[in-house]
C-alpha cells in the first residue's frame, strides 16, 4: 500500500472511468474502511446504496443538475455509491440537538465521503464527490427511508484519465497561530 501522504497528494476527482469492473473485494475493501470512520457519539449515522444496476444510474442521472461535470460519471462508472444520512441522531443527546451547527450528519458523511474517497485510491480505484443533484428526487429513485438524506453521490470505477492536481493554498496562508488573523 502507497504511503499516507502520497495517497493524499495523488487523489483526484475523476469523471472517466475504464470499462472495468469493480470486484466484491475492492467494493468490501472501501466498505469495510467506512466501517471504521469515526461518528458523533459513534453514532455510524451513515447509510449507503451501492448501485451496480444500468437503469438504477440512468434514473440517478436524470436528478443531476443541468451542466454538472460529473452527469456522464454517473452512470460510466461502474459502480455508484449513495451516501445517506439518519437525521435526529448525530449531534443529539436525549432526543435534543446539542450543538450549534444542529444536526451533525453532514460532519460524520464529509469523513465517511474522505474515507471512501482515500480508500478508493489506496487501491487504485477512482472517485468524485457530486452533490449537485435533485436530493429528493434521487432519494425516491432509491427509496430512501423517512428521517433519512441521499447527501452525496460517489461513482467508483478505474480511471480512464486522471486529471493533474488543482492548486493548493500553501499552509501559512491557512494557518493561524493562537488567535485567527487576518492577512
């Protein structure tokens, strides 16, 4: 396995895939790290819908919102992994939310979403985050639950082409010693 930082430094949104399948065990290597995230109060608030069905993604893609990037990825990838959240159970302690920010799923599905992204790479799979997409729409082609969000949208495969690496803020200028300061 390729170092941590590499795998980092390496990971891309990619938007082609090969026509390659993804096999159980790769599929269960990436599951089994989502397993392992960490949650509010271990609260594993995260659902996920694999789709490996052509008309599933093709009813997926007509949720994409007009122009997005990602709408081919949807349905050439071979896989497509729905992330969906429990509401009212991250973030709440007695029945009550507790923090700030509310209802904390969102936080848990951004590391579960990293996780799968990181574990993809490090086995030399595939990924991009899309959430540009009818939330509501996707969740009845997939029949969601009540009480329940399709937050995110992961087509998983073999990349047909990897795109260079974006721009990055260098750390001084996102770091902040003490006390935040403005630059």
């Amino acid at each position: 396995m390729t170092d941590f930082m590499t795998i980092l430094q390496e990971r891309r949104s990619v938007r082609r895939y090969e026509e390659k399948d993804v096999s159980e065990d790769s599929l269960n290597t990436i599951l089994e790290s989502v397993r392992w995230a960490p949650s509010w109060a271990n609260t594993q608030c995260w659902e996920i819908v694999v789709v490996r069905d052509q008309s599933v993604k093709e009813d997926i893609q007509k949720t994409i919102a007009p122009k997005n990037p990602s709408t081919k990825a949807i349905v050439n990838a071979p896989v497509l992994l729905a992330l969906c959240g429990k509401l009212e159970s991250s973030g709440y302690y007695g029945g009550k939310v507790v923090t700030k920010f509310g209802d904390w799923f969102m936080f848990d599905l951004g590391i579960v979403a990293q996780t799968i992204s990181l574990s993809a790479q490090a086995i030399g799979l595939g990924t991009v985050m899309v959430g540009l997409f009818d939330h509501d729409s996707a969740a009845k082609v997939l029949n969601v639950p009540d009480k329940h969000e399709v937050v995110l949208l992961i087509p998983l495969g073999y990349p047909a082409k990897t795109p260079p690496a974006p721009k990055r803020r260098a750390v001084n200028e996102f770091t902040h010693l003490n006390r935040f300061n403005l630059k």
